[in-house]
C-alpha cells in the first residue's frame, strides 16, 4: 500500500461517498452529526457530560464498524449506534444504580443497630397513630388502609369490595381529612 493511498484513509476513513456524487468526508460528517447526537443525547439522559461520551463512542463505533462499501444512509447507520448504545448505558446504568441502592440500604441498617431514642419515638408514633386511625369507622379505616398500606388503587378497591367508585373516594376522603386534623393539633 502506497503512502498516499494511507494518508487518504486516514483522512476519509470509510473512503465511500455520502451522497454519490462527493466522497464521503469523515470531518464534515462529524460537524454535522455531533450537534444532533448531542441534542438526542442530552434529551434523553439528561447529562451534557454522558451525553458527550456517549456521542463520542457512536463515532468511534462508527468508524471501526462501518462497511468500506457505501452506505445507503450514514446518518440512519450513525442513529443505530447511537440508539443501541443509549439502551446499553441506561441497563448498565439501571443496574449499578440498584447495586448502589442496595448498598445504602444496607448500610442505614448497620450505622446504628441499636437506636434506643428513635425505636422509642416509633413506638409512640405508632401508638399515637394506631388510636387516631381506630376513631375512623370500620368501612373507612378498611379502605383507608387498602390504599394507603396495600397500595390498591380506588378502583380496585370498590372492585373488591363491591362498591361503587364514588364509596370509596368518599370514605377516603374521610379517612384523610381526619388523620390531617389529628397531625395539625399534634403539630401545634
């Protein structure tokens, strides 16, 4: 291979036309794409600085894997990096979050074991809550702790009861205008 013939790779690494009339120009493809992968980037994590690797890493991807005969379409090949790679970073992302939530969690547990202050202020909350919660009607406080403990939704709640809707938005309505007069005058 001739020395020239390797200078005009590097400059024109996948030597083939965009268009098919001008040689496809690596430096103008990459001036014109960034700003788009960067928009995209950005739009979807959030993050300029991932948004910047990440658009970087789509060329890099581009240029090692692009075929040396002619793309029909170099912005739809560059797109399918970019969109391959978001996916991949979100799920590896996803994961080390868990992994690091875990880890906290764990940790809140070990700090201090034994916390003889705050499991005294559970318990008094819990009694104080469980006699406010026991003035509430039976039905209500039923409903009440469907949706608020369970996390049932209002309409599986009047589904499983064999209630109208407007039953259950009703007792809620009550069980929550009572516990939030019972915390004011607890606040005051």
């Amino acid at each position: 291979m001739s020395q020239g013939r390797s200078e005009d790779r590097l400059r024109d690494p996948l030597g083939q036309s965009d268009s098919g009339s001008e040689p496809f120009r690596f430096p103008d493809f990459y001036r014109k794409e960034k700003p788009r992968l960067m928009r995209f980037f950005t739009r979807q994590l959030g993050n300029p600085a991932d948004a910047d690797e990440l658009s970087q890493e789509t060329f890099t991807r581009f240029v090692r894997a692009a075929p040396v005969q002619a793309l029909a379409s170099p912005q739809a090949y560059l797109t399918r990096i970019a969109t391959n790679l978001l996916r991949d970073f979100i799920e590896r992302g996803s994961t080390l979050l868990s992994r690091r939530s875990s880890l906290i969690d764990e940790e809140l547990d070990l700090i201090a074991p034994c916390d003889t202050h705050r499991e005294l202020q559970a318990r008094q909350d819990l009694s104080r809550w469980t006699l406010i919660l026991n003035q509430l009607q039976p039905e209500t406080l039923d409903i009440f702790l469907r949706n608020r403990v369970e996390g049932q939704t209002y309409v599986e709640i009047a589904q499983e009861l064999g209630v109208p809707l407007w039953v259950v938005q009703k007792q809620m309505l009550k069980a929550i205008k009572h516990v939030v007069a019972h915390r004011e005058a607890n606040d005051d």
